[in-house]
C-alpha cells in the first residue's frame, strides 16, 4: 500500500520525503529490531562493511562466514612463513 502511495507522488513532492528505503538498515537483536536511517552513501558503506566484518557473516546471520575467514588466514600464515622461512 505504501509503495503505490509513493509511485503516485508527484515529483516534486518526492523531493520533500525525508529519506529512501535504501538509506535504512534494519539491525535485529534479541530483545528488539533497531531502524537506522544514514542518508550519507559513504557513511552507509562503511557502516555494512564494519558489520559485515565484525559478524563474521556471508548472509546476514552471525560466525555464517566464519570458517572460510579461519581458512584463508591459515593459509595466509603458512604462505607468510614459507617464504620468510620462519
């Protein structure tokens, strides 16, 4: 319903909405869900990425990426001491 609304919005009109779908973030906890709106592009970037990295996720669910990070710093380490003969 709401979308129709706003695909009907002149515009002009639409210039005056105070922001997009795509400048909210929806971040679920336990007890709540928390709505965030950051209009800056950059801002939101780097907001995704810090969360992306210090969730450990391939798909939004917590430690999903975890196992692959652990992988490839192990190859990384094995890699590094190969050639630094360590």
């Amino acid at each position: 319903m709401l979308r129709k609304h706003i695909n009907l919005i002149s515009k002009d009109k639409l210039k005056e909405l105070p922001f997009y779908s795509w400048n909210c973030i929806t971040l679920k906890t336990k007890r709540r869900d928390i709505d965030i709106v950051i209009k800056d592009t950059k801002t939101m970037k780097i907001l995704i990425k810090f969360l992306v990295y210090s969730l450990y996720t391939l798909n939004g669910y917590r430690d999903t990426a975890k196992t692959i990070i652990d992988e490839m710093n192990a190859a990384s380490f094995k890699k590094f001491s190969f050639e630094s003969g360590i």
